[in-house]
C-alpha cells in the first residue's frame, strides 16, 4: 500500500520544530499525525502502522509523488532531513 503524506498546518506547533502530517492510505482512510523534525522515519512509519494498521514494510512515503523513502541519504533519516516542511 502506497501512503501519501500531506501537510496540514495546525497551531500550538512552531513550524521550525514541530507540526501536523496528515496521512492518506488508498483506500481513502486518514488519520493526522503530530510529528517533529527530529523524529526518525521508522518512527514515523510506526505512528501509522498503529493509527491504520498499515504495516512498514507496506508503507510508501510520499510527498508531491516523490517518495521520501528512496531519496533519504541515509536508512533512517530524521523526518526533518526529507524536505517536507510544516504548514505549507
């Protein structure tokens, strides 16, 4: 399953450290994640495999069709190194 991640800014969160991820599965399902720039993307895929039970081995990152998996430098990178900013 492909899972898309769109930016919904929300407030409470400074947009240089923290903000809100809104996630859409295929089948139309959502749910909106807190997150920050320091969390790694394993953790990222944990927030939704418990939110929509979408396993991470099952999980495609995407953002504007890029998937943010496979242009990560590293294995792990920290969600703030992927180029997705907060509340665009």
């Amino acid at each position: 399953r492909e899972v898309q991640a769109k930016l919904d800014a929300e407030s409470g969160f400074s947009r240089s450290q923290a903000g809100e991820v809104e996630v859409t599965v295929l089948d139309g399902r959502r749910c909106k994640l807190s997150l920050s720039h320091q969390m790694r993307l394993r953790e990222v895929k944990e927030l939704i495999r418990q939110q929509l039970q979408v396993p991470a081995g099952q999980q495609r990152l995407l953002f504007r069709g890029r998937d943010l998996t496979k242009t990560a430098d590293e294995p792990d990178p920290r969600w703030g190194s992927l180029g997705v900013p907060f509340g665009e």
